[in-house]
C-alpha cells in the first residue's frame, strides 16, 4: 500500500487528525501557563507576540530537523519554492497569529473560541470558490453547522456583548487567514514536501513576529526551566501537529480534515480544567452534548458520497 493510500484510509486519518486536535487544544492552557512562568500579563500584546514567534521560530526548527532525518537528507527549499513558502508563512503565521493575539487581547476567551471555530466553514467556502479543488455541497455545509452549534454550546453563556473590529473582528480575521492557509497547503504540496513548507514557513512567519513584538516594545519578562520547558512544548506541538495536518491536506479534501477543527475548543476546555483547573460554565452534561454535536458533524461532512460509491463498484 503506497503512503497516500495509507493516507486516506479512514483508520489512519482519523486518529492523526484527533492528535493534531489534542495537540492545538493543550496549547490553550499551555500558553497561559507559559505566559505565567514568564511574567507576560494578560494584556502585554506585543509580548505575547515576541513569545509567539520564539515558538514558531524554534517550532519550524524542529520541522526540518525532524523531516530531514526521516527524509534522510536536509530539507532545503528550492529557489522556486521560496515565493509559496512567503504566501504560505504569511497567511498561516504572520497574519493569523498577528490578528489573534491583537484580537483576543480585545476579546473574550469563549468569543474567540467560537469566531475561531468557523475557520472550518472558510476553510471550505476558500477551497470551493476561491481555489475550486473541491465542491461546495448541501452535506459539507450542514456537517459545519452541527459541528459548529457544538462549539457554540460550549461557549454560548459568553457570546453575548459588543462587536470591536480589533477585537472579534481581528479575530475573524484570523480564521480566515487560517483558511487560505489550508487551501494553500493543498494546492503548494501537490509538488513540495509539507513538512518543508510548514518548517520554512514557521520560520520566517516566526522571525517576523519576533521583530514586530521586539520593535512594538515587547520583552520576555523572565527566563527560567520551567518557562524554556513550556516554550520547546509549545514548539513541538506547533511543529507535529501541522506538518501531521499538512501530509493529511496534501491527500484528503480540505473538508474532510479541516472539519475535525471543532475538535480544538472541546479539547481546550477539557484540558483547560485538567491543567489549569479552569471550570467552563457549560458543565459537563453540555461539553458531553457538544462533543456529541462535534463528532456528527465530522461524521456528516466524511459521510462517502454514494454517487461516487456506486460508480467505483461499477468499476
């Protein structure tokens, strides 16, 4: 069996995707742990900023040096793939971190959650109509609807309250940089390695918030183990959870995996209590129901086509 048979059974992609969820979801209270080792307030934007892209600087690090051994060469890019490597960084570190971290400091936590969780429905509006690689059906849209009414009951007593557009806006604006990420990456690693891409494009993603959080006043507060452990952390979540994300965009529709985003609250508020002792105000019957609500939506939008179904037994 080749690798992108392998990689579009069911029984591999399912538990890869829940590992990327379970990965972006323990950054949730990870990064405010990490924050309190190293004395960042709340409100200290642009040096959350700094700390970002010391994670995706150190992240894209350990991509390539991960990739180069299993590849058994160093994954360096060609002069030609330097151009997708900028659009992809911009889109899917500079300007989705930049919004999110501005806008969450303008925002609610649970506001965020929500507005960030509809990157799976631009993730697959930006694919069909943009890049058309995919279709836009009645089934994908409803599958996003249910999965997302999960998310909304997660965070539904903290929705409510006024609109800022360097709040929830940039946070908007944020999801949907997400979204041309995904769809780049599918389109990009058609002819390159998406551990490549996602190592190169961490870095110079990284390296520019670093001299954004630097040149807006930021500074790292403190430096300690427990502080350098959670930043490495952070950095290996970053670095396994999108090159595993992007080997699966490469082989999959955008749908198909990006729906499993809604995933990321539910672990974040599950985690977020486990690590931070964080109490959600939904409780545990309604983050039960919204998991519930989450896994038929993922269901729905991998349902398989049985048009397509019975023309391959026709075959």
């Amino acid at each position: 069996m080749s690798d992108k048979e392998m990689l579009t059974k069911k029984t591999v992609v399912l538990p890869l995707t829940l590992l990327c969820c379970l990965l972006w979801g323990s950054a949730f209270p990870c990064i405010k742990l990490g924050y309190s080792f190293s004395d960042i307030a709340s409100d200290n934007t642009f040096s959350q900023i700094l700390y970002a892209g010391m994670r995706f600087t150190l992240a894209g690090v350990l991509a390539l040096i991960i990739g180069s051994i299993v590849e058994k060469k160093p994954l360096f890019p060609r002069v030609e793939t330097f151009p997708k490597i900028a659009l992809l960084s911009l889109f899917q570190t500079i300007l989705q971190y930049t919004f999110f971290y501005i806008g969450l400091a303008r925002s609610t936590g649970m506001k965020s959650s929500v507005i960030t969780a509809s990157n799976v429905f631009l993730s697959i509006i930006v694919s069909a109509l943009v890049f058309r690689t995919e279709k836009l059906t009645l089934r994908k849209m409803l599958g996003c609807a249910v999965g997302f009414s999960g998310v909304i009951l997660i965070n539904i007593s903290g929705i409510g309250g006024s609109f800022s557009l360097t709040g929830e806006g940039f946070v908007f604006f944020s999801a949907l940089s997400y979204a041309f990420s995904a769809a780049l990456i599918k389109r990009f690693s058609r002819r390159e390695d998406p551990v490549l891409l996602s190592g190169w494009q961490f870095i110079f993603g990284g390296i520019f918030m670093m001299l954004l959080g630097l040149g807006a006043g930021g500074r790292m507060m403190k430096f300690n183990a427990s502080g350098s452990l959670m930043l490495i952390y952070l950095a290996v979540v970053s670095a396994a959870a999108f090159s595993i994300w992007g080997t699966l965009l490469k082989h999959n529709p955008v749908s198909a995996i990006s729906v499993f985003g809604f995933m990321n609250p539910v672990f974040g508020v599950i985690l977020s209590f486990l690590l931070l002792s964080e109490r959600n105000s939904a409780g545990p019957l309604r983050v039960a129901f919204a998991l519930v609500l989450v896994t038929a939506g993922i269901i729905i939008v991998n349902l398989p086509n049985k048009k397509r179904s019975s023309e391959k037994q026709r075959i």
